[in-house]
C-alpha cells in the first residue's frame, strides 16, 4: 500500500514564553513540554517541527517559584512574527502569591512592552495568559470586552483590574478568538490549553499522542470535560494498534475499510478486530466512526453547517452523519449544534 504523503513544510509558530522573577515553574514547564512533544511526534510522522520554543525577559536571568534558575533569556521583541515563523504567540505566567513584590522592576516593564506590541496582537499572533498571566495582560489593558479566565483564587482580582473583561468563572481554559486571546485557570490546566493549541495547528491525532505520552487521563476543553474520542481507547500498550490510531487520527476522511486498517498494522482483518476489542474494547469500523464523528463536532463548531461538516469529517452524507450521532448517543442533533453555533 502506498505510503500517505507527508504535509508541506510549514514555518512554525514562535512561542515566547515571558520568564519573570518568581514564575510559576509548572505554568511553563507543562505546556512547554506538551509543545516539544508535539515536534516529537511530528518527527515520527516524517514532517517538521511546528512550535519553536523561546524564552525572553526583561533580564537575562530570572529565578523561578522553585529556585530554578533561567539564564540566557532573550530581550522583549519590538515586533512579532518575523523570517522563518508562521506567527508569534506571547505567553504569559503566574508567580506565587508569596512573591510579592519581588520583580516589580521586571513585571513594570514586561507591563510596558506588552502596550507596546498590543497593536500586533491580531491575525496569526495571539495573547496566551496560564493562572495568574490573566493579571498582567489586564495590567497592560489587553482584556477589556474579551472572555477570560484565570485561577479560582484571582478572579475577583481580575475583575477589579479590568472591570470591561467578560471573566469566564469554573473553566478550565477561556478562548476568545476574536480578541486573540486564550487564557488557563493556571497550573495544570495550562497542559490542557496547549494540548488544545496543538489540536488546532497539528491535528487531533499529534494531540492525542501528546496527550497520551504525557498520561492525561482526560482531554479537557474550556466546556466539555469529557475525554477526546482521539485519547479514550488509546489506554493500551499495543503497537500495531497504535500505528492504525493514530493514521485514522491523522486522516479521518480517507477511503478507509478493516482491510486497509488491517494492511497498517501488518495483520488479518479478522485479527486486527480481535486486537481492537482486546486492547481498546471497540470494534475497528466502530473506532472509526467515532474519531470521524469526533472531527464533524469540531467542525459544526467552527460554523460549518451539517453537510459540509459530514463532508470534513469523511462522512459519505449528512444522513450517514446523523445515524452515527444517534448510534453513539451523543446529546442533541447535528443540526442542533449547528444551530447553536449561530446563535
């Protein structure tokens, strides 16, 4: 069978942590790593890197919540974007309540330059705020009439600071596309948002796999807590499974039959049946509607109607999308979902 063509090369997406006195070391290390395994998996895939990684500062050093110490940091750039990127997306991150005001110096000018690029924030860049982050863009004035949450314990805090912010209470993570502006209630729910990130850049399979190899349980979203279609029947250690997963993953809407899944994990069709029930406990063809089903609710709620989210999906109708829906008794219709969208 022939192999499927890797993606065009594509410039990656620049990711400027911004490393202050005191930052949380969690807010930056989990979705930092969930990035680096993105490139990872991508690397298996045979296709580039998509997220470069940097770090920048007011100072060249800066020390972390757990006395780990950042060294070599860059300087705040005048301009996003650039040679060789794709798009610049500004991370902002939390510090310890207990900090104080160490780094008032730092979080002043961080303050100033973040005013400073404020008018490029638009298009592909974007404001990334993990716990307390939210705290220091409404500083800067970046979060007035835009959707955004942040810990449980500041969001009084927030409001106070920019009083025009449409504070998302209970979320684990507040997207507001319009403004550009994603933002995490903090700690670990900033591992969700850059899974969530990496969804939109590489794909449901690239974040399920990150996912999977970092062991989250579940893959939460800034309203549905339930875990993704892409990760629920990955709880196993089987190989050739893997290497069927994640190709359905990667391309749900090829022409795929039990004997094509079967020729991916260089087995019977009978056998791979009996594989998938044993280790992910559903059937193949039943795998693949449900990660075919999962790509059609991304695509009703991206604003596609039903038919051409059946279409996006791999989905030979709109009926043959609606029959599924109700085989797997997912709440409402498509068309309901749709509807919603709109509203």
């Amino acid at each position: 069978m022939a192999k499927t063509p890797a993606a065009p090369a594509s410039a990656p997406v620049e990711v400027l942590f911004v490393m202050l006195p005191g930052t949380l070391a969690l807010d930056w290390a989990g979705p930092a790593e969930a990035f680096r395994r993105a490139n990872q998996s991508l690397a298996r895939l045979g296709q580039p890197a998509r997220f470069a990684l940097r770090h920048i500062g007011p100072s060249v050093a800066a020390g972390s919540s757990v006395g780990l110490q950042w060294a070599g940091l860059a300087p705040l750039p005048a301009q996003l974007g650039g040679a060789g990127v794709e798009a610049s997306w500004v991370v902002l991150m939390g510090r310890p309540d207990e900090a104080g005001h160490e780094g008032l110096a730092e979080q002043n000018a961080v303050t100033h330059w973040l005013r400073g690029i404020s008018s490029q924030l638009h298009g592909p860049h974007r404001l990334i705020t993990i716990c307390a982050g939210a705290l220091l863009a409404a500083k800067a004035g970046l979060l007035a009439h835009t959707k955004v949450t942040t810990h449980h314990s500041e969001l009084e805090a927030l409001r106070a600071l920019e009083p025009l912010c449409e504070v998302q209470a209970n979320r684990v993570f507040a997207i507001d596309a319009a403004r550009r502006v994603y933002s995490s209630a903090g700690i670990t729910t900033g591992i969700d948002l850059a899974v969530h990130l990496i969804a939109e850049v590489c794909g449901e399979a690239v974040a399920a796999r990150v996912a999977q190899v970092m062991v989250m349980p579940l893959r939460r979203g800034p309203a549905d807590p339930a875990a993704s279609p892409f990760l629920a029947y990955r709880n196993h250690m089987h190989p050739a499974l893997h290497r069927v997963q994640d190709a359905v993953g990667a391309d749900p809407r090829a022409d795929w039959s039990a004997s094509r899944m079967a020729g991916v994990a260089h087995t019977s069709p009978r056998h791979l049946a009996r594989l998938f029930v044993a280790h992910a406990g559903i059937a193949p063809l039943h795998y693949l509607r449900r990660i075919r089903l999962a790509s059609a609710q991304t695509a009703l709620a991206s604003g596609l109607n039903v038919t051409q989210a059946a279409e996006a999906a791999g989905f030979a109708s709109d009926t043959q999308l609606r029959r599924a829906w109700a085989q797997f008794a997912l709440p409402g219709t498509p068309s309901t979902v749709a509807l919603l969208q709109k509203e």
